[in-house]
C-alpha cells in the first residue's frame, strides 16, 4: 500500500464521481461530461485534504458486466484500485435515485474490508439533501449529501475523509500525531487580516499595508499557541460578487474559500469601525452552510470611541441576521497594537472543543424527552407527528438526527425551537448544527 492515505472514488457511471474527483483534487484533471463512461482508465492526482497529503483515485465507473468486455475491465480496474484504498468513497446520484446497481455494489463494498464513505451527489438544495436520504437504505452508515458541481457539503465530506485516515506516524521522538488546528483568518478587504496573523506570530510574515487586497492568495503557516500547533491560513479579502471582475481576483476569491472548507474555525475579522455589514454576514453564513465554527475579531477596537455602541450594534446585528450561529464568541482587539490579541486564541480553542463535541446517547434522548413536554410536536394534516429518539453520529459540526413517524414533515418552526434547545442543553453557543430528520414508513407506528 502506498506511503501516503490512497482515497478512491467508486459509483456506477455518470454519478459526478469526476466532477467529485475534481473538485477534491483542487483542479480539473478528469474530463466531464454527461456522456456515461467518459473515464475509462484511473486517474490519480497528489492533493491535501484536511492539512493531510493524499493520494486520490479517480475510477472508471462500476457497471455489472462480463469480465472480457470493456465495462467489465474497467470494472476489474476499480476493484484493483479499491484494493489499494485506504478509503472509499462510494458516489450515488441524489437526483436521480438508487438504481439495481447501486443496490449490488453496495452489497459488494460492505463485504470489503476497508472503510466506505457514502456521498449522495447532485444534491443541490432542500430538495437535494431531502433526495440523498434514499440512500440511507445501502447500509453504508450516513450520506453526504454533495452537490459536486457546486461545490456544496465539500466540507462535511472532507471532515469524514479525515476521521478515517490512518494515522500519521509519529516524529522521533516517539510522540504520536500532533494534529494542527486549522485555522482561516477571513474578511473583508483591509478589516486587518493580515496584520492580525503578523501579531499572532509575532513577525512581519505578511505583507500590509493601507491599500486593499494586498493579499492575493491564501497563506498557510505552521505556528503553536500555548496549547499546541495550529495550521494558520490568511486569505485574501472577500468583496461582493459584482466587484469580483480581475481574473486574478476570482482566483484569490476561490482560494480563500477553499481555505474556509478545510478549515475547523474561521476567525472572521471585522474592522469595529464600520461594524457587521452584509459582506461580513455572507461570509459568515457561507461559513455556516459548510459547517466551521466561527469566531468574530473585532479589530481597530482602540480607534473606537463609544465602545459600548458599537458592540451594542455588532450584537443587534449577530442577533437578527446570524441567528444561526447563536451565542458566537466576539473578541475585540488591536491587531496593529496587540491589545487584546492574547484572548483570541483561547476564544478559538473553546470555540473548536464544542465543535468537536459528541453527547452520549443517554444525555441526548433525556434532553429530547424534555424538549418534547415542554412543547409538543405540532399538527400536521390535523395529525401529531410523533417524534421517537434521537442519536448524535456525528460531531465536528455536530449532527442530530431524530427518528419518528412523518418526522420529515416537521415545520421549520419547531426545528428551530429544538436546535436552540439543544445548543442551549449542551452549551454550544457560536457553532453550527445540523440537525436531520428520519420519518418511519410502518403502517402500524401510529396504532394505539
């Protein structure tokens, strides 16, 4: 097997497993097209995911067929390539459904004794997610859902690749793997970015200066804090979408968001002079809908003169437009006179370990308990929707799912009052959560 983790893609063709390879790999290298069986040979391509190098293999598709034929070569070719794989990840078509085929070939993968990652691709939207819940039905543990053309759920699939490399070996010494903190510094054009990570490292490492976008590119640097190493990345300076005209500014657009995708926390940096505006909110929410937690740098703090109504405005702001991301830590500081820099870090860190925190099945259902006698499901169709256990399978965001006859029907309101209930149960203000919903199709779950 090879030195570094090998991740191949499998499905059946025309599921988007190129566009998927693409996209992780950071640049077009296999064709797409809607053709069925346009990759007939692997394609591989060396990328980082998650701070980690990898090997990435892209496979023809898997097609049930006689072994001399070219479907069943090219499918001999990708059970060669999944006995190299120290991860699958099998890709189904969302909008499409789940096809015979789909059906053997999972039943294949889970007598395989590696690792399977379930994506449900073309899932763009509502509708989309709503569609990948088909798969659950594969037996392959959770979907992704993804929509490789447009980039969407990118993150959530690249935290799971993540979780399921081997580990890295340890240095010399005999210290096992000391994963760094990824870390993106985002904001707008001239908030100080770059002047905050120059502080943080405590050298002129970035250029600065009072003209906007003198950062072109993202900018990782390998730092420590006080409690270990941290993958910091500054990133060039998001502007609206209708002043994104250059070439070279689309590409350093691309690139900081990128960096938002592979990161754990954002800081998002705001200039406290002209307080939250709406290119900040988006890239907050944008942050949001990949699943990082957040954490606000109010910087320029010491040119502020009424500083009790400027965080009053920041707080409105967060309040009405960010609702969530409820509770999101602020940090105000001077990136240029280091006050306040030192709290930053620690807001980070506190911030990081309610992302990654996973509740104990026990705990989650009481609070379940709790939430629903404290306020019943509501009607629908003049039925209750009755809601039955939740489980946590995930964190990092943190992910509820919650089971129940008709549960997909629940009103957005009513997820809501349980979303804040459980950030509030389980302390996690100022990061997201996800909170999916399984409905039962048994005729006799509602019998008394």
């Amino acid at each position: 097997m090879s030195a570094l983790p090998t991740i191949v893609i499998l499905g059946r063709p025309n599921v988007g497993k190129s566009s998927l390879f693409n996209r992780l790999a950071g640049r077009r290298l296999a064709i797409v097209d809607d053709t069925p069986g346009v990759t007939r040979d692997r394609k591989e391509a060396l990328t980082t995911l998650a701070g980690r190098e990898i090997r990435l293999i892209d496979t023809a598709g898997l097609e049930e067929a006689a072994p001399e034929t070219l479907a069943g070569r090219m499918t001999a070719s990708s059970e060669a390539a999944l006995e190299q794989a120290d991860v699958a990840v099998f890709v189904v078509d969302a909008r499409g459904g789940l096809t015979p085929a789909d059906r053997a070939f999972a039943r294949w993968l889970r007598r395989a004794r590696r690792p399977v990652i379930l994506v449900a691709n073309k899932a763009e939207g509502r509708g989309g997610a709503a569609a990948a819940m088909e798969a659950y039905e594969l037996g392959l543990g959770d979907p992704i859902a993804v929509s490789a053309e447009h980039g969407e759920g990118l993150s959530d699939l690249i935290g799971e690749i993540a979780s399921h490399l081997p580990e890295e070996p340890g240095d010399e010494e005999g210290e096992g793997a000391d994963k760094p903190l990824r870390l993106a510094i985002l904001g707008r054009p001239n908030a100080g970015k770059s002047t905050l990570l120059n502080t943080l490292l405590g050298e002129s490492r970035m250029i600065t200066g009072p003209e906007p976008g003198l950062t072109r590119d993202a900018v990782a640097v390998e730092w420590r804090d006080a409690v270990g190493p941290v993958r910091l990345v500054d990133t060039a300076g998001l502007r609206k979408r209708a002043r994104i005209e250059q070439r070279l500014e689309q590409l350093s657009v691309a690139s900081s968001i990128a960096a938002l995708r592979e990161a754990e926390v954002v800081v998002l940096v705001l200039d406290a002079l002209l307080g939250l505006e709406e290119q900040d909110i988006r890239i907050a929410r944008l942050a949001e809908r990949e699943g990082r937690a957040v954490v606000i740098a109010l910087n320029k703090w010491d040119a502020v003169e009424d500083r009790a109504a400027a965080r009053q405005r920041v707080s409105d702001a967060l309040e009405t437009s960010l609702n969530q991301l409820k509770g999101i830590a602020v940090v105000p500081l001077s990136a240029e006179t280091g006050r306040g820099v030192e709290k930053l870090m620690p807001a980070v860190r506190e911030t990081l370990e309610r992302w990654n925190r996973r509740v104990p099945t026990g705990a989650l259902n009481r609070w379940f308990e709790g939430a629903l006698s404290r306020h019943q499901p509501p009607l629908v169709d003049g039925r209750r929707l009755k809601l039955r256990y939740a489980t946590m399978p995930k964190a990092r965001p943190p992910t509820v799912v919650i089971f129940g006859t008709r549960a997909e029907l629940l009103p957005q309101e009513y997820q809501r009052y349980l979303l804040n209930s459980f950030r509030e149960a389980f302390d996690m203000p100022g990061v997201p959560i996800r909170l999916q919903l399984r409905g039962t199709e048994n005729p006799y779950a509602d019998a008394e």
